[in-house]
RNA sequence: GGCCCGUUGGUGAAGCGGUUAACACACCAGCCUUUCACGCUGGCAUGCAGGGGUUCGAAUCCCCUACGGGUCACCA
C-alpha cells in the first residue's frame, strides 16, 4: 500500500501584505511539503469579498516569492485542482450546500443580524455561553414560506448535533477534545450563497487532497466544527498542527496597529532584511531543531528542508525577538557577497541623495568599497545611509569626545605634518595613506594613540569609526585637506571653551 | 462566562523520571585593535509560574491554583 503524497496549503485571505505571522505558517506548510517530496498548494480564501483589498493577492505571492517560498500550485500557474481561489469555487460550494441541505443537515435561518446580535448580548449577559437558540431549526414549511414573503432571504446553518465528543488529532497539541454541546448550529452559506471560511476551508482541503492543515492556533477551536463537516459530507479529514501565536515583545498578541513591531515581510524587504535572515529566524519561533542540530541556530532553507519536523513544534507562543533578528540579518549580511548587499544599498543612498541614480563605474566602486568598510555593522542594509553620513556633508560635525581628542597640544603639529604629506602625496590609495601617516609619525615623533586618534578625529568628527587608512582614501585627498585646513584654521572656534 | 491551549533565565529555547538545567541572542568582564565594530575567551537560571501529590528520585507523571492566550461572527 502506497502513501498519499504529503499535500499541504498556505490558504490567505487576500486583505494585505504578507504578514509574518503568516509567513511563517507559509513557512512551516512549505518545508513539511518538501521535506516529503509532496506539494505545496498556495490558496486563495476571498470570500469575504467586502475585506478584499486590490492586489493584496499579488503582494501575498509576492512575499513568499521573496522569501523563497515557491509553490507547485496556486491561482498563477493553476494546478490540478483548480481553481485556487475560492470566489471561483462558487459552483463546488453549492452543490455540497445543497446536499447538506437535502439530506438535512443543514437548513435556512432566517434571523436577522440584529435578533442574532440581541441573542447573544442575552446569552452573555445571562453567563451562558452564546450560541445560535436554534429559532429556525424546526421551521415548517409554511413558516418558511411566510419569513420569505417578508422578503428574508435565508443563510444556510449547518446542523451540529448534540451530546457528542469531536477529537482533534492535532500534530503539535496532541490529542484535544471538544464537547459538540459547546458548538451551535453554525452558518455556513451567506444568503447570497457565499460559503464562510468554516465551510469553504473544509471543502477545499477535501477536494484538493491536502493532507497537513497547519495554521495558527487561534483556529483550533474551529477545527471540531470543521470536522463535524467533514464528517457531513463523507470526507477523511486531514492532519491538523495549530501552531502558537507569535507575541510581540511585549508579551503580548499583536494587534493591526501594535507599533512595537514590524508586522509585514515587505517592510523588512525594504530595510534591507535578507530572506534568508527572515527563513531561519521565523523558523525558529516555534519550532526546534533535533538532537546535534539543536546547539545550531543557522540554517539554510536547503537545511531547514532536511531537519523541518511536525513533533518538534513548540506549544507556547513565541515572542518576537528584534534584537535576535537583527543579529541574525547581521550575520547573513556578513555571509553574503559584497556584490549583493552593494546592490541593495544602493537604492537607500540614492534616496538619501548620496549617490547620482545614473552612477558611473568610477562612483560604484567607491560605493563597494564605502558598503564593504561598514558591511560587518549592518544589522539591516538601510543603516548604512546614517552610518556613513559624514562622507556626503561639506562641515564636519565634532563629537564631544571628538573635540577632546582634538584639544591635545600635538594635535596641530601633526595635522600640519599630514597636510604636507597629503599633499606631496602622488595618489591616495589606502596604502599609500598608511606610508603617509607613517611619514607624520617619522616626522613629528608621534604615534599610537597621539596620531590616530586626532586624525580620526579631525577627519571623521568622531573618535570610533572602522579601518582609518580606508576611510581617509575613500573620502578622497580633497575633502581630507579641506576638513583639516579648516580645523587649523578655526581651531578655537570649533573647540570652543 | 463556557470550551480549549499554554507557563524552563531579559529573549528564542534544549530537556521526554536520575544532566554540573545544552545552545544562541542580549548583558557583564577580559583579549585582539590607533578607536569602534568583527572575532576570541570567560561569567551569567541554587532553579524550571505557585502549591500539593506519585516515586528511592520530578523541569520531566497526576491534581489544584494563579497568570497569559485562543475561541464562542453571515472574519479568516
């Protein structure tokens, strides 16, 4: 007897921007697909068709894409169970509507939003656990047909029957529980005859064969009505792994607005964040690596693919940890070529107006080497339009510690020794600024501290900053005697007191 | 309020009845470096939410309590 190949789905409403939570179950579906040679369905849930939001498919899709998250089925290159998007499934949703109908499992409710909302202020107001009264349960005919006169265009709810226990046989929670006393007879058709999310997911799932159902653990508790419609309609149901939340660092839910915390992958895009940084912290929220692995925290997609397992997923929310994703991205900046992270900076200080957006060969390969002196400090790629800020402004700012340094008496003897050097200098290569500065110390008998540090000082303003010789080279022998010949002149001013 | 899930250091976490309670981020100290960063070395939970059990032995099993969360939509 052969397996079923491993099917599984990430199902998104199309409401927004790829958001990490859901890059995450993305994330989760994708490497158990491959993991087992199965495949990854990506899914459209748009029946909510008044919180659809333009292209928020597109920018779903784009966001996995980026991730490199690719898919074997989904709305762009169809697949054999198409179609991907729920609103296409119209005819599908009917005919099994019908049949719950039918057979009488299911019936029209007439109630209005408002006797539905009343009842449920009711209920909570009483303490009793609000859930459908069951009004149009037993409806004859004849009182449907007058309820319709009135010009009430029914829903569907589906039956849920009493006195039972659902099992949820969950991959990450074990086995759960749920009393179907605790369950209403829920709606599953709007009046137009669009299918909730309870009911489209369960027919979906079922008719594409997909066999893992991981999502988030706020649908565990739908997951026994989902059953109870599998059930229904004659289908094996799939394995469920509700995975937990992620909480911000708060230690608390995320909510839309919550500023505490990127919440969407294109926002990271933007800052420079690398996928693979993104792959391999998310990963980490919630799931663990086995047995050697588990003293590792780097891996590759490729790895991830090797190692990802269902029993390794953790039960307890995880809190989203900035600091650690940054560090994390840091690595992977330092791990990737120069070429790339050169690439995404680029866009940055064009918008900063550092560089022309038509550069010459010339000016991007200064630019190499400006990205390679602070590559190794990148958290994310955008910082490095502050980081390197002094190299694009005419005065230079003196930090305090800067102007301490620069108040040393040495200080004027040997920026006049590094003037004559630089300009008797032939070019100003940072090899050639090494032999230079080597020539101030032979000259005025200083060195060490007493030379490097007034020199990073009076060039730089700042009194820390990455390799001296390669920072002087790069912002050219003119604007280095410039700042100099200024601070010679204005020494007291700039000093002040 | 009912039902359901969770709780190991500041954070992610390993641990699956007997360990000095891994590893990593952060933090602290030292080394390296003209400086910063990188890197390296070392330190960092006397205790596993609290309380009861079970057991020769419990972070690991059971119960209760507390706290956090999810859900109870014609949202997903």
């Amino acid at each position: 007897m052969s397996k079923k190949p491993i099917r599984t789905r990430y199902a998104p409403s199309p409401t927004g921007h790829l958001h990490i939570g859901g890059a995450r179950t993305a994330l989760f579906s994708y490497l158990w697909a491959r993991k087992n040679g199965g495949s990854f369905v990506v899914r459209i849930e748009d029946t909510d068709v008044e919180r659809n939001v333009e292209d928020a498919e597109a920018k779903q899709m784009d966001g996995l894409k980026w991730l490199g998250l690719d898919w074997d089925e989904s709305v762009d290159i169809g697949g054999p169970y198409a179609p991907y998007r729920s609103m296409d499934r119209m005819d599908i949703y009917r005919e099994y509507i019908d049949r719950l109908s039918e057979e009488g499992l299911a019936y029209p409710c007439y109630c209005t939003s408002e006797e539905l909302e009343a009842d449920r202020e009711r209920q909570l107001a009483e303490g009793v656990a609000p859930r459908y009264s069951g009004r149009c349960r037993h409806l004859t005919a004849e009182e449907r047909e007058a309820l319709e006169a009135q010009g009430r265009n029914p829903s569907i709810r589906f039956k849920a029957p009493g006195g039972r226990t659902v099992t949820v046989q969950d991959e990450v929670r074990g086995e759960v529980h749920f009393d179907t006393d605790g369950i209403g007879d829920f709606i599953i058709a709007r009046p137009d005859g669009r299918p909730t999310y309870n009911f489209a997911v369960t027919v979906d799932d079922a008719l594409m064969e997909i066999t893992h159902v991981l999502r988030a653990e706020e649908h565990l508790s739908n997951t026994p009505r989902q059953i109870l419609i599998y059930e229904a309609l004659g289908f094996d149901a799939p394995k469920f792994g509700h995975v937990s939340l992620i909480l911000n660092p708060d230690g608390k839910k995320m909510s839309k607005r919550d500023e505490s915390i990127l919440q969407f992958i294109d926002q990271y895009k933007d800052l420079g964040y690398l996928p693979e940084a993104l792959i391999n912290f998310l990963v980490l929220l919630g799931w663990a690596p086995e047995g050697e692995e588990a003293e590792r925290e780097i891996f590759s997609r490729e790895e991830l693919v090797q190692s990802f397992s269902l029993h390794r997923m953790s039960k307890a929310p995880a809190v989203f940890d900035t600091v650690k994703l940054r560090w994390m991205n840091n690595h992977y900046i330092k791990e990737s070529s120069l070429e790339r992270i050169v690439d995404l900076a680029l866009p940055h200080l064009i918008r900063a107006g550092r560089v022309s957006p038509d550069l010459s060969d010339e000016a991007k390969s200064w630019v190499t080497r400006l990205v390679s002196l602070y590559r190794e400090q990148l958290d994310y790629v955008a910082q490095i339009v502050d980081l390197t800020e002094m190299f694009f402004r005419e005065d230079v700012r003196y930090a305090e510690a800067a102007k301490e340094v620069l108040r040393q008496e040495q200080v004027p003897q040997v920026m006049k020794a590094f003037i004559g050097q630089i300009e008797q200098a032939d070019d100003f290569s940072p090899d050639t600024v090494k032999t230079l500065l080597k020539a101030v110390q032979k000259e005025t008998g200083y060195k060490g501290k007493q030379l490097f540090m007034p020199v990073r000082a009076a060039v730089t303003g700042e009194v820390h900053g990455p390799d001296l010789k390669e920072t002087i080279s790069l912002l050219g022998r003119d604007t280095v005697a410039g700042r100099l010949n200024h601070l010679l002149k204005n020494r007291e001013q700039i000093l002040g007191g």
